[in-house]
C-alpha cells in the first residue's frame, strides 16, 4: 500500500464518491502505479474530492481495485449524485487562458498557446509521462522537442503539434478531445499559409554568409511564406519528396531565393535550378524531370541544416531513379480504346452482321448524362468528386460512364482493376491517385459489400480520403451500382450493411432510368439510319432499347429464341435475368421462370427466389418446389433455403425443416439455423432444435452457439442462453456479444447490456459503438456516451456525428458541435444543416447562418423557411426576410409562398398576405386556404368563386 493520503475535507465537491473510491483502494492494497489505464495523476485526483471525475476514470477506478458488479453500481449512483462541476475546458473559458477552438487559430505563437492551455487543463502532465504515453499511442515525442516547442514562439513542426495535440486528447477532461488529428493538421497548414514563419538566424551553411553580407533591415524583417508538404503517391516518389521537405524544414524554411543563391555558389553541383524550378521539386507532386535538380537542391538545404550533404544527396540520387522506374498511373484517357475492358457491354451480334459495326452502336443521349458529366466538368475545373451510376441491370449504366470520361483532357490518367476480385489492388490504386487522375470502380458494390469485411470499410475511407485531400485534386471516382445488389438490398446477406457505404452511394448516385424518354426515342431514330442495331431496337425493343442493345445476342423475347441459348451456353447470367424481366413484363411468366431458372443454374442465387416466386405467384407451387428440390440435390444452398421456406409458408414444416438444416450443413447459413430452430419450437420441439443446434456447433459450426443461445433465451432461460454466448465468443463470434447485450437491453437489465457492449467494443465490433453510447445516454450518463459516438464518428457514423454534435451543444460546447453536424452534413445528413444554421443563429451570425437555413430549405428540410424568416423578424430584418422569400418564390418554391403570406400577416400587412395566401392555395395548400377564408372575412371582401 502506497502512502497515505490526506483526509477528503468535509466541505469537498465530491465526497462522498471520494470517500468510496479510497475504501475501495484501501481494501485491495493498491498503490495508484499499480492500477490501469489511467496515470497516477489522473487516479489521484478521481478520489481527491476537489471535483467530480468523468465516469470513465471512476468506473476504470473501481474495476483497476477488483470492485464487484455490486460496487461498480454504488459508484455509479454516488457519481450520479454528485452534482456536475466546471469541466477543465469551461474552466478555461472563464478564466484568462480561454481555450482557441482550431478555426481560431490565425498566428504561429497560438500553437504553442494552444499546447499550453491544453497541457494546463489536463493537470499539467509532466514531459515524461506525455513522452511514456505517445509511445503507447504509436507516436514520436520526446521531452526536448516538447519543451522547445511549448516555448518557441514561433510555434511547433506540424508532426510535433498534430503527436502532442492526439496526445493530450488521451486525457480526461482535455479540451483537445473530440477533434480529429487532420483537424489539427488543417489548422496548422491554414496558420502558416496565412503568416508563414520567420528565417532562422544565419548560419555558416546559409547563402546570405557565404556571400560574406549581413541583411538588410527589410529582409530581416521579411517572412517567405511555408511551402507545404506535397502531396505524392506512396512509394520511391514519395520518399523523395518527403525527404527534400524534412531537408527544408530542418534548414528553417529558407527562402527558395536563398536556396537558389546556394545553388549558383556550389560550382560542384551538376545543375542550378533557378526558384520556379526548386519551387516544382519541393511543391508539386511530379517527378522532377532529371535527378541533377533533387540531388542539387538536398545536398544545398542538407548544408543548411547542418547534415551530411554528401549522404543527402546520394539518397535523392537514388530515390530519383527508383520513381523514374516506377510505372505511369493507369492509362492516358487518350489512349483508352477498348470501353469492353472497363465493364461495357458490347452491343450484340446477328447473323451475317457486316465485319465493318463497330463494337457498339453510336450513343444516344441521355438525360441522366448531365449529372455525370457536371461532375467530370467539376475535376477539368480542378476539384475532386465522385459519381456512381445505379439503376436495374443492363440499363446503360457503365456505357454512360464511359461516354462521360472520353470528354476529359488528353492528360488525365484513368485507372481500373485488371483483376476485379484483388480488393488489394483497389486499396493501393485509391492511395496512389492524385491530381488529373480518374479511379474506374465498375460494380462499386464489389469493394463496399459488408462480406468484404474490414476492407470494404478501408476501400470506403480511402475514397473519402482521395476527395478530401485538397493537395491531391482533382481526383475522380466513377462507378457504378445496380439496384439489385447485395448491398442494397439485404438479400442474401448476413452480414449488417455497412452504412457509411450506403451513404456514399446515396451521396454520389445519379438514377440511370431503365427505359428510354420520348427526347431519348427521338435521339434513337435520328441515330437509327447509322447502325442496324440501332434500326431494330428502335423497331422492336422501343423504350427497353437500351436493355436490347446490352444483352448478348439480342435478349429482347421480340427476337427469337437464339439468345437464349447462347446466354445459357456463355452462361451470360446478366443476358438472362434482364430477359425473364421483360418477358414478365409483357405478360410470358412461362417463359420467364424458364430464364430466370437458366439464371439460376448458371450460379445467380438471386434468380432462384425470383423464379420459384413467379412459379408460386402462378399457382405452380408444386412445380416450384419440385424445381427448388432438385437445384438443392445438387448441392445448391440457396436453393435448398428457399424450397424451406416455400414449403413453411404452405405449411409443410417437416419437409421445411430437413431442408434448412440441409442448407445449415452444407452452405453454414446462419439464417437456415434459425430458421430451423424456429420451426421446431413453433410445433413444441425446442429440446430437439437445441440439441441439433448444438450438435452442429461440436461439428465446428461457430454460428451454431450463437443461434442456441437465441434460442434457449427466446424460449426463457436466459441465463443458459448467456452461457450459449459465452461458448459463442470463445469460438471467435464476436457478433455474439452484440446480439447479448440487444437481448439483455431488451429486457431492461441495462447494466448487464452495457457490459456486453463494452465487451463487443473491445473485441472489435463496431457496429455495437453507436447502441453502447445510445444505451449510454439513454441512462443520462451523457460524459460516457460522448467517446463512444465519437469513435463511431470517425469510422463515419452518420448517426453517431449527429449525436456526438447534440451532446456538444447541449454541452454548451458549440465549437465542437459545429464541427461534428458539418461532418454530418458533409456525410449526407441533411438535417444537421438545420443546426448549424441554429448554432450561428446563437452566436449572433445572422448572415452566415441564413446561408446555412437557405441549405437546409434546398434539402427540403422541414421548418429551414420558417426558422429563417422568424430569425430575420426577431432581428427587425423584415425587408430581408420578405426579400429573401420572394427569392425563393421566384426560383419556383412553392414552399416560400404560405411563409409568405404569415410573415405578412404577422406584420399586419393582410391585403398582401391574403395575396400569397391565395397563390398558395391555388397550388393545393389547404393551410393557406383555411387562411384566406379567415382573411377574407376580416378584410370584408366577398370570397372569390
């Protein structure tokens, strides 16, 4: 046992917590070195009285002393007790030291301010102890780099201040936490893009003192602007350009004058870049066009930083020659040829067809083409951006693409996957695209699918990374998506969806409709004299011409059956399934169960639900199960699991159960396990579905132990269905943990459903984050919901932005707030602009935040007019609010017109109101007509008929 410590005074914040949390040390006889994960610090202070601690540190407290469920709950009610105290970072925001939010960074010294401030809020962390914990969090920071940089004046490195500011976020209470490290980052670049930082004093190695002469009062005074680090792809290229910047950097960040000036003097140097072209080698991501300019330009600034010119200067050498043979990025655009190896499908042949057609048929315009190609216009003008075009298969979807991309300049790169199943490659292509480079992501549901696991989520992460990085654009990601993908629909998937992809594609998706416009017929027959193919789509196919066109030897039911059979033999699964839609369509349902069944066989698991439904759906239920039988002998699952479920819903359970645990065995459906299982218990016979079940499990059927523990809990006993998720988790379910806590919560034992959450979390699931941290606030433990939706925010929890940013504001936090629902908006949620715009409506920034409400009224968010126009009332801007909704009237928001009319009502202008009131109604509003009978009978005027 350490030594003692003083008594809690009687008049101490937090007492009684205190006085608990000690016995609780006391009996185990441990010091606070001894207890984990917190520092000593931060153990002593949770048991000081002074304030009350965050429960995180209370509840690491009472575990690191062994303390029982029981305790863990006393401490829980004494902490709830303990009325809230100023938090370190409202501290600071009364006091002289207020803490900078990163936007109001603008100057060098505010770095180092911000260092300060931290530190201090924190309990001021000895150097030793934040140099302990970074090596914990991965990062380099040792104590003489801390102190220099805590002192300089001219602020830190940007690796020093982005390790030391991911550091003290670690701390409990730090008002850092909660920013993401690229915040930091941004904050920095954008201080010193701003003011640039002073040249240090000369040395032997500078320009200035080998020319023998002091500066002149003006250029001592003179700040060059920072050249930021560049952008370059991973590899030989990017060592060198991070070389030459650490040079730079080390060498003060001398002017690139001064560094020219160095190079003029060394008559040893094969070359002597003048500054544009020193400027290109330490700024643009571009190889340099000879080694001579990055061999002068290290050995020079290695000189100034007083390093070994020599080894700087061999190693840029080499570095050069590596990146010089790396290959090219993908493939010119202009030397993109053959669209049938990015995904279009080549229009179909016929007999006889002349050698002279060309792969495909002229392009006929479409409308959706406008949105691809505003997004292609956008990358030419140097932004990045991203477009997905989605739609039923076969509708043109990768042809429009396509057309789209050959509009790009000739010097834009354009890369695809040669192997469409190496996920690896993807990554590595998403990393390495950087500016005037398209990244070609055909059937993007392939890399995003949930079953791709944790690599869907980085595939997602780098895209969004490759938009976001400013010094990278303009960067293109163009895919496409068909509606009927796993991903979309949940068919057939076990695995819960991955939201932040649903989110992208809803973000980038550009609706590719399945038949033709009477604009695009016209554009078909104006075409038609150019290409037989062309001729008889628009003879035959008319508004399906575009799924005629695709399918492999004409799939349209109007052309005979020679299709088909090539389809079958190709086994041209895409051919048959766009073929039995059209003949359903046009009322042949025999015909199409005969191609979706072909579909089928050819190994598309979708086709075999939709044909045994068509049978089903025609009264040949006998018919289709016979059908599903014989596909499940063959040793097909999906088949097997869907002749069980025709046969439970026509009420043939035995039959039903034998084949899901036929699909059970042979494809390990987890959704056959239950399914059985619930069969049996339905007719009385839970033992034997668990004996089954766990029989399947001693087999090495993991999913097993989880679908017993579901079922012994559904059918009562509960803590044997615990047990059953405890034999689940040792095999390595982890999904078992989550699907405990959703029962435990369920039936209102929270505190057990909080462990298991915490347990899923530690294993890796974060799909339990955000229902932890919902469970969480729920229960008011608002302090330790907050960590938890913030970690499910930066793995792009839409969700969980929104909540972290509400319990900010709620928080009175509204800088942190701001930034989360902008995060919010930028991943698609509307509603977050509504915030925003209220937050700046708190903070008194009307303009701005009428900017945001004017967003938030193009998303059609409900109430964005009336906040807006009540925000311009309150402020005595009626002029503006009036002025601001005729805007929108004119841009035809039929919306704006009722505001219209209660805005000029409340400021007792009834003639007009009674105008716009009736404009409104005209449109169908019966507010606004409940509101012109009114006004009508006030004003005296006789109702028009």
């Amino acid at each position: 046992m350490g030594r003692h410590k003083k008594a809690v005074p009687d008049g101490a914040f937090a007492k009684r917590l205190a006085v608990y949390l000690r016995g609780l040390r006391e009996r185990s006889g441990k010091t606070y070195e001894a207890m984990e994960p917190y520092s000593v610090a931060t153990f002593s202070r949770a048991d000081s009285g002074s304030s009350k601690p965050s429960w995180p540190v209370v509840e690491a407290y009472v575990r690191a002393c062994g303390g029982r469920p029981s305790e863990l709950r006393k401490a829980a009610r004494l902490w709830q007790e303990t009325p809230a105290n100023q938090s370190a970072a409202d501290a600071l925001a009364d006091g002289a030291d207020a803490w900078p939010e990163p936007d109001a960074l603008v100057e060098p010294h505010q770095l180092g301010e911000a260092m300060r401030i931290a530190r201090k809020a924190c309990g001021r962390p000895s150097l030793r102890e934040l140099e302990a914990r970074a090596a914990r969090l991965g990062e380099q920071l040792s104590r003489s780099t801390v102190s220099d940089a805590l002192r300089s004046p001219g602020g830190p490195q940007l690796r020093t201040f982005c390790a030391f500011m991911r550091v003290i976020a670690d701390y409990p209470g730090s008002p850092a936490a909660g920013y993401p490290v690229r915040v930091w980052a941004e904050a920095w670049h954008r201080v010193q893009e701003g003011s640039g930082r002073a040249v240090p004093a000369v040395g032997p190695g500078h320009p200035t003192a080998a020319r023998g002469r002091a500066p002149s009062a003006g250029e001592g005074r003179r700040r060059p602007r920072l050249l930021t680090r560049p952008w370059a792809p991973p590899g030989p290229l990017r060592d060198l350009k991070d070389a030459l910047h650490d040079l730079y950097l080390s060498a003060g960040a001398p002017s690139l004058a001064d560094i020219a000036g160095a190079v003029r003097l060394d008559d040893s140097l094969a070359a002597a870049p003048e500054r544009d072209s020193i400027r290109r080698l330490l700024r643009s991501p571009q190889l340099p066009p000879n080694p001579h300019d990055a061999v002068a330009v290290a050995s020079v600034l290695a000189r100034m930083a007083g390093v070994g010119a020599g080894e700087a200067a061999v190693r840029a050498r080499n570095l050069w020659i590596a990146a010089a043979a790396e290959p090219p990025y993908g493939h010119a655009v202009a030397d993109l040829l053959d669209p049938i190896a990015l995904g279009v499908r080549p229009t179909f042949a016929f007999p006889d067809m002349p050698d002279t057609l060309p792969t495909l048929t002229p392009y006929v315009d479409r409308l959706h083409d406008r949105a691809l190609l505003d997004v292609v216009r956008m990358g030419v003008g140097g932004h990045s951006g991203i477009v997905i075009a989605r739609g039923e298969p076969s509708t043109g979807k990768t042809r429009s693409c396509w057309e789209a991309v050959r509009s790009l300049p000739a010097d834009w790169r354009l890369w695809y996957p040669a192997n469409p199943s190496d996920t690896g490659q993807v990554l590595q292509a998403l990393a390495g695209a950087g500016p005037r480079t398209v990244v070609w992501l055909d059937r993007i549901d392939r890399y995003l699918d949930a079953a791709q696991g944790v690599t869907a989520q980085r595939i997602h992460d780098e895209i969004r990374q490759a938009l976001s990085d400013t010094r990278r654009a303009p960067v293109l990601v163009i895919g496409t998506v068909s509606d009927s993908a796993r991903m979309l629909t949940g068919e057939g998937s076990e695995d819960p969806p991955n939201a932040a992809a649903l989110m992208l594609i809803e973000e980038a998706g550009v609706n590719v409709p399945n038949s033709l416009t009477g604009s695009e017929l016209l554009g078909l027959a104006a075409l038609a004299h150019r290409d037989p193919r062309l001729s008889l789509a628009q003879a035959t196919a008319k508004e399906t011409a575009v799924q005629f066109l695709a399918s492999n030897h004409g799939a349209h039911p109007v052309v005979n059956a020679y299709s088909f059979h090539t389809a079958v033999t190709t086994r041209d699964t895409d051919t048959l399934v766009v073929g039995a839609r059209l003949l359903h369509e046009t009322g042949r349902p025999r015909e199409a169960v005969a191609w979706y069944q072909a579909a089928a066989e050819a190994g598309d698991s979708q086709a075999v639900r939709s044909a045994a439904s068509l049978l089903s759906e025609s009264g040949d239920l006998a018919e289709a199960i016979s059908w599903l039988r014989e596909r499940a002998d063959a040793g097909d699952t999906h088949a097997a699991l869907e002749a069980a479920r025709q046969l439970e819903h026509d009420g043939q359970d035995e039959e039903a159960i034998t084949l899901y645990q036929r699909a059970a065995q042979t494809g390990g459906k987890s959704q056959a396990l239950r399914s059985a299982a619930a069969v049996l218990r339905r007719h009385g016979r839970a033992p034997e579905a668990l004996a089954w079940l766990q029989g399947r499990a001693r087999d090495g059927d993991e999913k097993a132990y989880r679908e017993a523990a579901h079922l012994r809990w559904t059918t009562g006993d509960r803590e044997g269905g615990l047990r059953s998720y405890e034999e689940a988790v040792a095999a390595g379910d982890t999904t078992a943990l989550r699907e405990a806590a959703e029962h435990l919560q369920a039936a209102d034992r929270v505190e057990e459903a909080i462990d298991w959450y915490r347990r899923a979390v530690r294993g890796g699931d974060k799909v339990a984050l955000r229902p932890l941290a919902d469970l969480l606030k729920a229960e008011g433990d608002l302090d330790g919901a907050l960590p938890y939706y913030l970690r499910a925010a930066e793995l792009s929890d839409v969700l969980a932005m929104h909540q972290a940013a509400a319990l900010y504001r709620l928080g009175k936090q509204p800088a942190r707030a701001l930034h989360w629902y902008r995060e919010a908006s930028r991943h698609g949620d509307d509603s977050a602009l509504l915030h925003i715009a209220a937050l700046h409506q708190e903070a008194g920034r009307i303009d701005t935040a009428l900017t945001w409400y004017a967003r938030a009224a193009d998303s059609r968010i409900r109430d964005a007019y009336r906040e807006a126009v009540w925000m311009l009332w309150d402020a005595g801007r009626l002029d503006d609010a009036y002025a601001w909704l005729a805007g929108r009237v004119d841009n035809g928001d039929r919306r704006a017109l009722r505001e219209l009319g209660d805005l000029l009502r409340e400021a007792g202008r009834l003639p007009e109101a009674l105008a716009w009131y009736r404009r409104s109604a005209e449109l169908g509003s019966r507010y606004s007509l409940r509101h012109v009978a009114r006004l009508e009978a006030r004003l005296g005027i006789p109702p028009v008929r």
